[in-house]
C-alpha cells in the first residue's frame, strides 16, 4: 500500500474541493451529486489507463530513482493539469480564436457551450490521439520480440515489420480511410490532424535515437571509469523515456477527457475526477516496476499493447461513429485480464516442466 498513499491523500483532498464546489452551486443535492460524478471519473479514468500504466512500467523499469522521481512530480503535474485542463482550454482557444481568459471564463461560467465548442473539434482530436497511438501499437506488434503471445500471428507480422517504414505505411492508409469517414467540413482538419500524430510520434523517435548515438557513447566511456560520462548517459537515457511517456500519455488523456464531457460539463469536477485517476495510474506503474510485475507476467506488455490498438482503432472510428466509453475501457480491461491468464498457465507449464526435468532447472540456476 507504500505506492498508493500519496494517492489516498490526494484523493481526500480532491473531494473536499469537489464537495465544496458542488455545495456552493447546488446545496446539499450538489454536494452529493458532484462527488458522484467525481468518484465515476477517477474509476473511467483508471479503468482506461491501466494498459497505460503497464506500457508506462515497461518503459520506466530500467530507469534510476532520480528519473522515477521526476516521473512522479514534473509528469503528474504535466498530466493531470497540462492534459486534463490546460490543454482543452488551448484546443478551444486556438480552434475558436479566443483568449486564454475567455476561454478560463467561459469554462467557469458557461460550461456548456464551453464543452459544445471542445466537442465540435472531437473528430482532429481522435484523429491525433488515433493515429499516435496506433504506431505505438504497430512498432511492437510488427517488432522481432522474444517472447510471443499469439506466435502463429506475431512471428508472421514481426516478418513483415522487417520492411522499412512498414508501420507508418499502415497507420497511413487507416488514417485516408479515417478521413472519408469524416464530414466534407472536417476532414482536412482529420487529416491534418492524423500527420501531426505521425510526425510528433517520428519526432520522439528522432530525437530519442540521437539520444541514444550519444548514449551509447557514453556508456563507453563510463566503462572506462569516467563518472561525468555516466552521469551524462543517466541524463540522456531518462530524458529518452521521459519525453516518449509525456507524449503517450497526452494521446492516452484525449479520450479520458472527451469521455467525460458525456457525463457532465462542468470543467472543474471533470479535472478532479480525473486527475485522482491520473494519479493512481501514475502509481501503478512504480508498483509494477517495484513487483516486478512485468517479468513474472511475460504477455502483461502485450495485453496492453493489444488494448492500445484496440482504443486506437476505437478513436479513429469516433471519427464518424460514437462508441460507449464503457466499451473502451472494457475492451482494455478484457485484454490485460486475458494476459494475465495466460500468464499464469506460461508459468505453470514452465513449473511442470522444470518439475519433471531437474537438469532444466539447474541449468537455469546456473
């Protein structure tokens, strides 16, 4: 429970001020319905995000305490009030050339067309946050992995990821086929939207593998015994995954957010709510880290990939088609479980066979 304490409190105090906001507009029947509202956004939030959280922790496993750290503090803080409120403001401000002031007030005091107009953009958003993930699916299933949960698919596609730019030759036909959903008025935008989530993806890329040409320098040198060389591929390697967790979490936070303005419209409960689930997943990842969770459950990481694809293909269909948020986060849900399961019989069989072979055994103890 040592992970989730800071999220206990933080959740107290988020609903204290809902309690409060719900009161001052609404009285007792406010209060009531406020922390309703709030509790059903903080369980959506996590209930969307915990594939987030699982390929969060396969990236964030092999980094220092000092980039966890930094991961728990500057990253909730870009997460929860940079995604899940600044952000639609922005959105809003750009797409309606408006102020940021006007923007904040019309969110306080007319929610409603505040939501109207963030909703008007939801076919970009989905196309950005669509097309992003998807890669982000893509570059795993079509990548040459050691351990596979579907092998007779896996081995096959990771053949076919051996084709340069495979990945973003696909997310480039769903993308064309996403714009001939969109209306006549929208889809330049869809598709203008769809090459910004490709090029920002590359773009980590980019400059995650220029990172990377350093680092290896770097390692080198540290092997050497330089201490200012390994303190510089620490940096670098943490700067690496920090860049490309903000990034994923963004695009996972656009459905979250958009999600919740189908349950209420009042900008401020929406921010709470998730924002207490912004902070358990964020917790949950360190604890799948710290357990060693990842390890022990081999398919856990393609679960959740498997999920992202499917919300990916799921905002993509947004584009024309509204699809329950139930359905998303069940989807999600579905997959991690049937990880999990496999997982457990991947180690059982592993069990008997170490079990009725004791060479095996020791030759992996060796």
């Amino acid at each position: 429970m040592r992970h989730f304490y800071l999220d206990f409190i933080f959740t107290a105090i988020a609903l204290a001020v809902a309690a409060w906001w719900g009161y001052s507009h609404g009285g007792m029947g406010g209060l009531i319905a406020t922390l309703s509202i709030t509790a059903i956004l903080a369980v959506m939030e996590i209930s969307l995000s915990f594939d987030n959280a699982v390929v969060n922790a396969s990236v964030l496993k092999g980094w220092d305490e000092f980039w966890k750290k930094i991961f728990l503090t500057v990253g909730i803080l870009v997460a929860v009030f940079g995604m899940r409120l600044v952000f639609p403001i922005v959105i809003v401000a750009v797409t309606a050339d408006l102020g940021m002031m006007e923007v904040i007030n019309l969110a306080l005091n007319d929610p409603k067309e505040y939501s109207a107009r963030l909703l008007a953009h939801h076919a970009e958003i989905s196309a950005f946050g669509g097309i992003f993930l998807l890669l982000v699916f893509l570059n795993f299933i079509f990548d040459d992995k050691e351990v596979h949960w579907f092998d007779w698919l896996e081995s096959r596609l990771a053949k076919l990821g051996k084709v340069d730019a495979m990945s973003v030759f696909v997310a480039l036909i769903v993308l064309m086929v996403a714009v001939t959903w969109a209306s006549a008025e929208q889809a330049n935008a869809v598709l203008m939207a769809g090459i910004w989530g490709i090029l920002i993806y590359l773009g980590v890329q980019v400059v995650s593998g220029m990172l990377e040409g350093d680092l290896e320098e770097d390692l080198e040198n540290e092997a050497s015994g330089s201490g200012a060389a390994a303190t510089s591929a620490i940096m670098k390697g943490g700067i690496i995954g920090f860049l490309y967790l903000e990034v994923l979490d963004a695009s996972f936070s656009f459905d979250g957010v958009i999600g919740a303005f189908a349950i209420t419209n009042d900008v401020i409960v929406i921010m709470l709510g998730l924002a207490i689930g912004a902070m358990f997943v964020r917790s949950m990842t360190i604890f799948l880290v710290d357990k060693g969770t990842l390890d022990e459950f081999i398919y856990l990481e393609h679960g959740a990939h498997y999920a992202i694809g499917a919300l990916a293909i799921i905002m993509l269909l947004s584009v024309k088609f509204h699809v329950p948020e139930l359905i998303t986060g069940l989807i999600g849900i579905a997959f991690i479980g049937w990880a999990l399961l496999a997982s457990l019989k991947h180690r059982k069989v592993e069990a008997l066979k170490e079990a009725n072979n004791p060479e095996l055994k020791t030759r992996q103890l060796d």
